[in-house]
C-alpha cells in the first residue's frame, strides 16, 4: 500500500471512501425501488385492490412449494384444532 493511500491508523483512505460512496448509491437506489413499490400499491388500492392481501400473496410467491405447502398442512391443521 502507498503512503498516498493511507490514511489514519493505516487506513486506505481511498477504498473506503469509494465503499462509502457505492453503498450511500445504493441506499439511494433502494429509498427510489421503495418509493416506486409504495406507488404501485397505491394504484393497485385505487383500483379497489386489498392492499393487505396482495402483500401476502407476495410474501407466499417468494416461498418454495415445500414451505408453502407446510404453512397450508399447519394452518388447516390449527384452524381444525380451534374449531374453524
């Protein structure tokens, strides 16, 4: 490493500055995705959509078919124990 690069505490001053400056890009990028998903859900409220459900079936697509299936074998299973 130069003397150049160093800098306090033998620190590469330069790699961190460029790590500091990719992730605040990236934090920036996902502030815009979230604001852009936050929108969509908006439209699809004013379309007479539940917001609420279409977060859930979200939630269960990002699941494989084994966890899936799980969850719907457990919750069957909790809602006939309880009676429902």
């Amino acid at each position: 490493m130069t003397a150049a690069k160093k800098g306090s505490g033998g620190v590469d001053a330069g790699r961190l500055k460029s790590l500091i400056q990719r992730i605040e890009k990236l934090e920036e990028e996902k502030a815009n995705i979230a604001n852009d998903i936050k929108e969509v859900y908006s439209e699809a409220k004013s379309a007479g959509y539940d917001v609420k459900i279409l977060r859930q079936v979200i939630r269960i697509r990002k699941m494989d078919k084994a966890d899936r299936d799980e969850m719907d074998e457990l919750l069957d299973l909790y809602l006939n124990a309880i009676g429902e």
